[in-house]
C-alpha cells in the first residue's frame, strides 16, 4: 500500500541530511565570480583536509611531465585549472559525506551524478550557459533521493522495487507511491540550504514533462544530460533505464545531435578520469 506525504512533512526530515560542508558553500559563492582567482580558491580549499588529498592525487595523477611532485593546492590549481579544481572540491566535498543505507545505492547515484554534471556542462557550454552552476545542478539533481530514502527508508525501498518491476521511470513510481518526487523535494531542499536560485530551479525542473514545462534553460540543461548520461551509460547501473526525452528541452538548448555526438569522446574520458579521482 502506498503512503502519501506531503512536501512539508519531507522538509521536516531535513535534519536527517548533514549539513552542507563549509567548503561548498564557500565554492557556490564563487560560481560565476569572473574575478575568482587560484589564491582565493586556494584560500577556502586547504581548510578541508579530505579535498586538499583528493585535489593532490588528481594533481600528481595528471602531472605526466611536470618536474618534481604536486605537492600544494596552489601548485595543484596551476596544473588543473581553476574549473577543474571546483569540480573536484564540490564532488569531493558533499560524495564523501552523504551516504545511504542498503538498499539505497548511494555510490551508484554519486557516479550517476558525476556523469550528470559532466555532460550538463557540455550541454550549457553548447547553449551559452554558465558551465559551474550547470555542473553543480547536475551534481545535486538527485539529492531529493537521499532525503526521500532518509524519511522513510522501508517505503522508499518500496520505491525502488516499483521502478525495477513496472520499468517506470523513478519520478512516476514516486509520485504514485509517495505523493511527491524527488526533483520537487531536492528542489525544495536546496532552498532550505540556502543554494543559489538557478541550482535549486534546475534540481526541482529536470523531471518536468513536456505536457507542462516553465521555461527554464538550466533545469533544460540537467534534463538533456541526465537522458545522454544514460545513454552513455554513464554509471547508470544494472537497475536503470533511458528517461524521455523533452523535445522541448532539446529545442530550447539547441542540441543537433549528430553535431553533438562529437562531444561523446570528450565526456566519456573526462567521466573516466572523474571516477578514479574520485574513488567511485
């Protein structure tokens, strides 16, 4: 039997959740920020010991070359570049500290986001948009799951097995068993947290059909990566399938797919390397 909830008594729970790392809120200020520099990255970085060893590694993994070792941040977003280093420090800050519980597979929507979030910035990049927040969008789309699951973990469980035995997508099996899906909640979420409009906008919009869809390029953005990270096969795991995709959102991001395809290689070796440096 299904149980209804509404969005306010999901909110409630949000305690359930670890606050956003300082680290983040840090880097989110900076999306954007044209006169972000190496220093002032530098600066917010070292005050989290788990992102400074995982920015050296990725470091030293790619400094094929360089003399001697990587052996400090600033030395680390010289190599990298200041876009590659947010990246890392945002995934490396909130995947280290939110996890689930069997049966939620908390690895397996990390990598997904991973993937999400990379081909979210070629997706804005081919668009015009700001390629950070499109990254951080697509990093956090699904962090309603971890909420929904976080509330009530027998019923989400439940969830799941209606998605995997109807081959539905996760949304619709959500709605008819919850009241509520994860777009709507994760939206919210960010809200709570206090995230920039444009991510919460986009986490709350990229499961919207084409039936009803406010315009909105970034959640556009999101949606149009989550359907070619799936396609991609992009640590969607055994328990997934290929979402519909929006002709509206395609039309709105402007996305000719045979042009597009040449985009492939580039997000498929970037997602790679993105999945070593990141343990996942």
């Amino acid at each position: 039997m299904s149980a209804l909830y509404t969005i306010d008594q999901v909110l409630a729970r949000a305690s359930a959740l670890p606050a956003l790392p300082e680290i983040v809120a840090r880097i989110l200020e900076m999306l954007g920020d044209e006169a972000a520099n190496a220093e002032t990255l530098s600066r917010h970085i070292v005050s989290d010991p788990a992102v400074v060893a995982r920015l050296l590694a990725a470091a030293n993994a790619g400094a094929i070359g360089a003399s001697g070792r990587i052996d400090s941040v600033r030395q680390a977003i010289m190599l990298l570049g200041v876009g590659r280093v947010r990246d890392i420090t945002l995934a490396t800050a909130i995947i280290d500290r939110f996890g689930a519980k069997p049966p939620f597979d908390a690895r397996r929507l990390w990598l997904h986001s991973v993937g999400v979030a990379i081909c979210a910035q070629d997706v804005a990049r081919s668009a015009g948009l700001g390629v950070d927040v499109a990254y951080t969008s697509g990093l956090l789309h699904d962090i309603g799951q971890l909420l929904l699951f976080s509330f009530d973990p027998a019923t989400y469980s439940e969830v799941l097995r209606l998605r995997d035995e109807r081959d539905i997508d996760i949304v619709d099996a959500e709605r008819e068993y919850l009241g509520v899906d994860h777009a709507h909640v994760g939206g919210e979420l960010a809200r709570l947290w206090k995230l920039p409009e444009a991510v919460a906008d986009a986490i709350a919009g990229h499961h919207v059909s084409d039936e009803f869809q406010p315009e909105n390029e970034m959640a556009d953005a999101v949606h149009v990566a989550e359907v070619l990270s799936h396609a991609l096969d992009l640590g969607g795991g055994t328990h997934t399938r290929v979402p519909n995709l929006s002709e509206l959102s395609c039309a709105r991001m402007g996305v000719d797919w045979p042009r597009f395809a040449e985009h492939f290689p580039r997000i498929e070796a970037r997602f790679a390397s993105a999945r070593i440096t990141l343990g996942l």
